[in-house]
C-alpha cells in the first residue's frame, strides 16, 4: 500500500511511542515473554522500545561482541564473512558500471572490521575509513591502519566528517533504535548523488528460511534487534531519508536483502511512498508462527 512520504516520515519517528501496533502474541512460544509488534503506520515488524540508543550499543559491545557463546553473533564466524564479502562484491560490479569513479567508502558501524577487510582486497583504489561505537574496536583497527571515527549513528557526530561518495550500513539498521535518524544523518556524510548500500537478512515477506525458535532471541531483550525490515520497509525508510533505491538484489531467493541507493533530494511531503500492508505482515507471522511448529519436529535430536 502507499502513504506520503510526510506520513510515513510521522510514522517512523513514532513508533514505539505510541499504541499504534498490532501485537503478536503467539510469538512469545518463541521468546523470553517479549513480544513483536507489526507497526500500524509502516508495516515494520518490531519490538517494544525498552532501551536507549545508548544502551542499546552498550549491550552489543559489551554482551554480544564479547560473549563466547556459540549462539550469539560474531562476524568471526564464516557465514558472517560470507555475505559481507557477498555485500563487497555486490557493490564492486554496481561501482564498475557507475557513471563516474568512486574515490572514498566508509563503512558506518563497522563493529569487528570485517567488511573493511574484504574491502581492502575488493576496493584497493579506494580511500576507506569506518565508523565504530566500541572504543576497543575502534582502536584495534585503528591500529590495522584503518581511519575509524569512534562513535555511535544517530548522535551527530557525523556532522563534522568529510563526505564519501559510497557508504555502508550492514546488518547495523535493524538494530537501531531510532532508523529514520540513521540514514538521515549518513546522508549528510554521503557527496552528492553519492551511494549508501544497506545489507540485512532477508526474511520477512519472503519464503520461511529457519524456524522462529532460531530467530526470535530466548536470551537477549528483543530490542537489540529491534526492527525486522522487508524490501518495501528498507526501501520505503532509504526514500524517506532521502535516497533513492536504484539496485536490489535477488533478496527473495536469498538470505541477504541488499539495496545500493543513491543520494538525492528529501522527497516531497505528498510523494507516495509503497509500504507493506500491516494485516499481510501480521498474517505472514502467524503462518510462519504455524510453520515453525511443523519445522521443530524436524529438528535433529541433541
């Protein structure tokens, strides 16, 4: 369905604080008692607002980034490197048939660096530099030689950088607390119809690929992954924070949902803007809810 980009724009910076949702309760078989929400004004699929921003990067430095636990997520693990080296590649043969030559990428929230790693190998005529919340993790690839900006997306310090003409956001926007003032911050750290390319798992609206038990968090409060994007969604919030989609993978046969888009004007307030029908959010939850059920007798024995 389509909203204007003013509503839309309403919406995002809402949600959370408001009761415009429709909760799904089923989904706590598969949680710690938390539920997700499929937001009435965007179609997102998200959870509850319990932590600030702040917070919200504290926990992933300090619980996740450190944790030992195989179930916890580390860009060491090869899946992990695998499609960020998928993302480099992707935008390596997009820049090769770009209308002018790109000089500079950064990669925003590069946690433990691995992107910036493949892009030295994919990108060695790019100037590269990366933006990263942990001190520890800034400063251990800074020591690799990399520039790294210690700092958190959404808090402004980006106002001072110099503009690149290529950015990167990878599996970073889902865990956002405030999305809309993400890419409307890299915007402005973005040249001029420069490109920012947005990579996150591919699962929502597309066909079921893992059981819920293996998605939804029985550990960790939900909001460390607050946002569940689908194409329209992740497409929808670029557009709204001023850029405009103009490559997408094949994200419905893939793990991986990666949209490259370019840099232009915010839109108009009356522009029309295609979301994802709540009620077909929350039925395609419910199927997947009644699916996964079937999924775990499948399941092989500890």
């Amino acid at each position: 369905m389509d909203t204007s980009a003013a509503e839309l724009a309403t919406a995002f910076r809402k949600m959370g604080t408001d009761d415009s949702v429709h909760p799904l309760e089923f989904l706590s078989h598969w949680s710690n008692g938390d539920l997700l929400y499929v937001d009435a004004g965007t179609g997102i699929l998200r959870s509850a607002k319990r932590h600030s921003a702040a917070q919200i990067l504290e926990y992933w430095g300090e619980k996740i980034f450190k944790s030992s636990s195989p179930e916890d997520y580390s860009a060491v693990n090869p899946f992990a490197q695998a499609r960020l080296l998928y993302v480099a590649l992707t935008i390596r043969n997009f820049l090769a048939g770009a209308d002018r030559r790109m000089k500079s990428l950064c990669d925003f929230a590069t946690g433990e660096g691995y992107f910036l790693r493949h892009a030295r190998n994919c990108f060695p005529d790019l100037e590269l530099s990366a933006t990263e919340g942990s001190p520890t993790l800034a400063a251990k690839l800074g020591a690799e030689g990399f520039p790294v900006l210690n700092c958190g997306l959404g808090e402004g310090a980006l106002s001072e950088a110099t503009p690149v003409d290529v950015g990167v956001l990878t599996w970073t926007l889902c865990n956002c607390i405030d999305p809309l003032a993400v890419p409307l911050e890299i915007r402005d750290a973005i040249s001029e119809s420069g490109y920012l390319c947005v990579a996150d798992s591919s699962r929502i609206m597309v066909p079921y690929r893992k059981s819920l038990r293996d998605y939804v968090s029985q550990v960790h409060p939900l909001d460390i992954h607050p946002f569940c994007f689908s194409h329209r969604a992740l497409a929808g919030l670029l557009r709204v924070a001023g850029f405009v989609p103009v490559y997408t993978n094949r994200y419905f046969d893939s793990d991986v949902l990666c949209i490259i888009a370019q840099r232009v004007e915010l839109p108009a307030a009356d522009e029309p803007i295609e979301v994802d029908d709540p009620a077909a959010v929350v039925r395609f939850m419910a199927q997947w809810h009644e699916q996964s059920l079937g999924f775990e007798q499948l399941r092989p024995a500890p």
